[in-house]
C-alpha cells in the first residue's frame, strides 16, 4: 500500500473532488394527460457540479408526444437549445459555456413542451450518448439519469367504449362504439376517433352512426379506422342511441384488437378539449371444439419434411375450405402434397401454400386430409401458420367456426456446435467477435455462413488480416449481412475447431444488437459434400458502462491513505454477513487499484456487489483499539467505532456480534500470542456496495481496513 502527497497529486486529488465528489441526476417526471392537451416537462437536476456542456438526448415516442419548444432555461445556462430529431425519435438538448464560468446547476434545467396525442403511453428515456462535462480540462461527469413517462389519465367523467365481440372467420361483425359521461352545457361539437386494427384479420365495411351522431363519416387506411363528426350547435352523444357501429368481415384465425390510436381529440362547443377515459375493444374468435391442426415436426438440416393437415368434428355439411397457409422461407421451401385424397387445388403463391377444396356431396374430411411436404433448410425453428382468410362453410354458404393450430419445423439438436461470441465494448469503438466451432469432424469441406447484424449500430470492418482470418475465408457485405464462405477439396482436420475467424465491426453504442446465424448457413464434409448437422449459437454486442472510483483506507480523522495494488472484483451476489459464510457469490470481473487507488471496469449493463483484497501487511492494531472496543461495547462515546466498516472489523469472533468475545482474541492478537482460535476475522475488510449498471457510469468510491484497527490508525509506509 503506498500514500503519495506530492503537491501535483493534492492538486489532482483536490480537483478529483470537486468534479466527482457529488451525486449528480437528471430527471424527467412520470405524468398523466388527456389527448390534445399541451403538458409541459420539467427537467430537473442535481450536483451539476462546474458544468462545462450538456448533451441530452430524450427519446419518444413521437406518435403520442408531439415536441413544440422549450421554456424556462436555468438563468445559468444561456443559449441551452432543444430540436427535436426525427432520426433517433429524440428532443436533443445541447449547451456548452464556452468562455464563461462553469456554473454549478441545482434545479430546474429547461421545460420541455410538448402536445400529448395519447391515448397511450409514451416512455420518455434518457438514450446512449447522454453525456456532461466539468472541469478544466473537461472530464465526463457521471449522472444518474431517472426516466420519465406520459400515460393517459384516467379519472375522466367521460367514457368512449368499444365493444368486445366473438366471430366467426367469415362473418360479418358490427362491433359498437359507446359513448357516456359527457356533459350536455357545453355539449359535444366534434369527434376524432383513430382506431387500429390488424386488417390482415378484418376488413373494413362502413359504420353505422345512429341518433344525434347520423352525420359522421369513417374511411379506413391502412390499419386505422378514422371516424370524424361535429355539429356548431352541439349535442349529446350518450347512450347507444347516439351509437356508431362499426362493420366488418373477420377473417380470422384468432383475436383481433380494436384500440384507440394517436390523434383521438373530442371538444365541446367551445372548442374545449374534453377529457377522456379510452376502453378498447377487441373481436375474438368464438370457442369451438372444430379443429384443423398442422403437425409440428423436427429435422436436420437438409430434410425433407411432411406436415399433415388434419381436421377433427367437421360437420357433415361441410361443403368448402379455403385455406391461406404462409412459411418461413428460405428456412423452409414448398416441395408439393402427398395424400390428397379429396382432390384438393394446392398452389404456392410467394411464401405462402393456398389450399382450396369443394364439394357438396357430404364426404367426410375429418383426420388427415394431406400432407405437405417441405425442404427444410434452417436453421432455427421454421413456422408454417393459418394466415388471414382461412374459412370453413356448409352447403349454405355459412362459415364454419374452426380453430386453427399453426405448425413448427424445429431443429434436431446435434453435437458439433458454432457459436457467435457475445461481446462488449463501449459506443463510437471497435469490437472483436470471434466464430467458434466445436467438436466438428476431421472432413469439413466448406463452410457458409450468413451472419446478420443492425447496420444502425454495428458497421463491418473490412478486409480482415491474417490474424482475424487465419483459414482465408471469403468475406463480402450485402444489406444487413456478413457473407462467410470458405472451401477446400481436402478435409480440414481438426485444426477447423477453435476460433474459425473473428469479425470485426464499429460498434455506435445503443444497447444489444444481437448476431444471428441467417438461413442458408451450412457446413459440409468432403469430398461428397455432404451436410454436417450443428448447433447454430447467436451472439450479440452490447454496450458497456465505466465502473470506477477509489479505495482507500478507512482512516479518518487521520490522513486519507490510498490502497494501491488491491485486487478489486465485481461479483454476482453480497458479501456473506458473519456468522453466515455462504452463499460464495461469483467473481465477474476483476481489476487492480493504481497507486492513488483508482480502479475501473467496464461492463455490461447488470447489477453487481463491489469487493476487494489486499495481500499488505495487517497493521495498525494496538491498545488503543481494545480501548475503543470496550467503550463500543459499553455504549460509550465518543469511540471511534463510529462507521459501520469498523463495527464489522470489531466482530473479531465472526459471531455476528461485537460484544466482550471479541476482546480476549484481539488482546492475544496484538500480544501476538498463540493459540487463538477465536481471532476468526480476515485481516482485511472492505465495504461491499450494491452497484446497479444500467446504461450509465458509476462513481463508486469505497473504504478498507485491518481488522481490530479500530481507530484507522494504519502507518503511512512513507512516514508522512
């Protein structure tokens, strides 16, 4: 352990404290509105100590807050601006004091002003570059960043209610819209409503609009239904008198959600917005006990597969079927049908397998009523599903209520494994991401893999050289994709296992992007080339956090000693209390304290409990701490066992207890006098702190001490 007082080392200490002795935090509110309401949002903040720039970016989610400006800018930092950035979805926020003083910021920063569209919720998240500045010369200031949300409110008067219906695929549905609560003086002057809906699954008709609501008017685009209506006079639109319904044809299979959208705004007379409570609504498929079911299956890669189509309790008046069957390609390709026995018409249409049958002679088409048969290529679970528009009817022409299991191709596990490492790094640097094979055979022959990535936050570094690359694979870039492919006429052997090649890529920072093996990966033997079955592991690369800060010993009210060439640990779980020893958390990351005791990780987002050893001499323990130990214990002040580190290293016993079994074995320990089997405690104690990573840098400063050394008296080595 060394201590240095050099006169630049006071000065970096003294400067250390004013930029980072402090709890700095941004914060944004959690709130309620009503839609069309303009709300104003306060950033506060604290410990904003000698700032010299703030660079925040808020992101939103721009279809329910839609930003208008900004007010009230602290008085100390002039010229602060705030846009809104359609790229990231974000209000950006910069100010930087240039010439000027570095002011210290308690308080309000600015408001951010916004109109609330609702009726949903919309997060308000400080993202991945958030950063501030202090000092000169300027070094980053660590920030806990809280964030924020708007959700609607929800002790309105007034209601605006869709129903919840059950269909039938094929039926025409009129699903109502019910208002209630409103006040009649003022009445109602106009009405927006923007409702979504999967129109895969329903197909707009019309509404119908009933008493004083007859006049309005509905179009459907795309997934949402608007319907608009107004009246200068007013009127009151309670009650199912004043109803609207809405028409449509449900396709099915499955539930289908009616909800209230962005942009619903209803006023009254006085062009007031009214505040609303929004029920959505939804249309269900109806029970049954009607079933068709495509078969799941598992394969390797290179199979080919058979999925039945099975239909139990179809009526006997089943007279047609229609079904609309879509699959995962390039997974899985369409071979064609076995076992038609009913003659159906099967076509491929892009990704998706149509199946359509008539017949009005009342056969029975319960069980298996075909095979479909697919080539699976992987790899990955591949899906064959009942899309939209799949329907069953009698001879009336009536639909038939069904319900539909969709199928799974799933991978047959194997023993040969590769895997895409899951990396770290911090934003704006560069990555390594090694592919591993393992236990492969000696025959590999070619090798191709697709590797897809987010081209937002990752960027290929290319070409690779000789040591990313070691097997001189082929390597080229389309969209989204990194194309590996490497081929020999001669088996490998084994030398084909470990790292096969390592990319490397730009990580931009902004959380996990995963690393996904794409379909059409495959490795094959030689020289007949045929498919050797893995186990295809994604990988990820994400973002990580600077843990950092200092130890030192816990010396007070005697001068600040730095514990320099400790180990210091990041484990999973806190540290065992005495008299428990267990549970043993895990070590996850370990590094070494400089000379002034500084250390520093950098790691994912998670949560960790911060440890420590010294292998220094165990010092510092005379007389004067028995001293101090028997006034603890007798309640006396003052004593110096006034931290809760030292009450710890006053449990000499590990008994759980500072109480006189401590004494004997610390007066033995001192007179260096053996045995003594109850002198049970470590020669060094460190304090254990929760430390929470999520996205932002941690300060995290933290003492140590010699156990028994009640008083912090530890000797300076350098007689300072």
């Amino acid at each position: 352990m060394r201590k240095t007082f050099t006169l630049i080392t006071l000065m970096i200490l003294f400067l250390g404290s004013i930029s980072f002795a402090t709890n700095a935090t941004a914060t944004l509110p959690t709130m309620t509105a009503n839609p069309g309401d303009a709300i104003t949002v306060p950033i506060n903040v604290t410990d904003f100590t000698s700032v010299g720039s703030i660079s925040l970016m808020i992101a939103i989610d721009p279809a329910i807050l839609n930003y208008t400006g900004i007010s009230n800018v602290n008085v100390l930092t002039p010229g602060l601006t705030a846009n809104f950035n359609a790229g990231t979805s974000s209000v950006d926020i910069a100010w930087n004091a240039g010439s000027s003083s570095l002011p210290t910021i308690n308080g309000l920063l600015c408001n951010l002003q916004f109109v609330y569209n609702g009726p949903g919720t919309s997060t308000m998240v400080f993202a991945p570059g958030c950063q501030v500045t202090t000092g000169i010369p300027p070094v980053e200031l660590p920030v806990t960043y809280t964030n924020g949300q708007v959700s609607p409110f929800t002790g309105n008067a007034s209601n605006a209610t869709i129903s919840t219906l059950d269909a039938t695929p094929g039926q025409f549905v009129t699903v109502p819209l019910v208002y209630s609560g409103f006040s009649t003086s003022p009445k109602v002057g106009a009405i927006t409503q923007k409702i979504t809906f999967d129109p895969a699954k329903l197909t707009f008709v019309s509404i119908t609009a009933h008493g004083n609501l007859a006049s309005a008017v509905a179009y459907a685009s795309g997934s949402t239904l608007t319907i608009e209506w107004s009246n200068p006079l007013g009127a009151d639109i309670n009650g199912i008198a004043n109803d609207i319904w809405m028409n449509f044809v449900y396709n099915g299979p499955g539930n289908c959600d009616l909800s209230f959208a962005p942009g619903c705004i209803i006023s009254n007379t006085l062009t007031a917005n009214i505040g609303v409570n929004y029920h959505n609504g939804a249309i269900n498929q109806a029970s049954t006990s009607i079933t068709a079911v495509l078969g799941s299956v598992t394969a390797n890669q290179g199979d080919d597969v058979f999925i039945p189509l099975t239909f139990t309790n179809m009526p006997a008046n089943t007279a047609a079927v229609s079904l609309h069957l879509p699959f995962d390609y390039p997974k899985l390709s369409f071979v064609g049908v076995t076992g038609n026995i009913h003659g159906a018409s099967v076509n491929l249409s892009g990704n998706a397998v149509n199946i359509a049958w008539e017949d009005y002679s009342h056969p029975d088409i319960n069980g298996v009523f075909l095979n479909l048969k697919f080539h699976y290529t992987g790899i990955g679970t591949a899906n064959i599903t009942f899309g939209p528009g799949c329907m069953f009817s009698d001879i009336t022409l009536n639909p038939i209520n069904v319900a539909f299991t969709s199928a799974t191709v799933t991978q047959i596990p194997a023993v040969p494994t590769i895997t895409i490492a899951s990396a770290t790094a911090q934003a704006n640097s560069d990555v390594d991401v090694p592919i591993t094979f393992a236990l492969l055979p000696s025959n590999i022959g070619a090798v191709s893999m697709y590797i897809g990535y987010d081209n937002t936050k990752l960027t290929p570094i290319l070409p690779l050289d000789a040591a990313h690359n070691p097997n001189n694979a082929s390597i080229w870039l389309t969209s989204g994709q990194v194309n590996i492919m490497w081929n020999s006429i001669l088996p490998t052997g084994d030398d084909v296992n470990g790292i096969f090649i390592t990319m490397k890529f730009h990580y931009l920072g902004g959380g996990i992007t995963p690393l996904v093996f794409n379909p059409g990966c495959e490795i094959a033997n030689a020289p007949l080339a045929q498919i050797v079955y893995v186990n295809w592991i994604n990988g990820s690369v994400s973002s990580t956090s600077k843990v950092s800060g200092n130890l030192t010993y816990d010396s007070h009210p005697n001068p600040v000693l730095a514990i320099g060439n400790a180990t210091v640990y990041l484990k999973d779980g806190p540290e065992p209390i005495p008299p428990s020893i267990t549970p043993v958390p895990n070590i996850l990351y370990t590094t070494t304290t400089d000379a002034s005791g500084y250390f520093e990780f950098h790691v994912p987002n998670g949560t960790y409990y911060l440890y420590a050893s010294c292998s220094d001499t165990w010092a510092g323990v005379g007389l004067p701490d028995v001293t101090n130990l028997r006034r603890y214990i007798a309640g006396l002040t003052p004593n110096t066992v006034d931290d809760a580190l030292r009450v710890l290293a006053a449990d000499i016993n590990q008994d759980g207890t500072v109480d006189l079994g401590d004494v004997s074995p610390l007066r033995r320990q001192i007179a260096e006098l053996t045995p003594n089997p109850n002198y049970l405690i470590p020669n060094w104690l460190f304090e254990n702190f929760l430390i929470p990573v999520s996205g932002a840098d941690i300060l995290q400063n933290f003492y140590g001490i010699c156990s028994g050394d009640l008083n912090g008296s530890y000797p300076d080595p350098n007689g300072k």
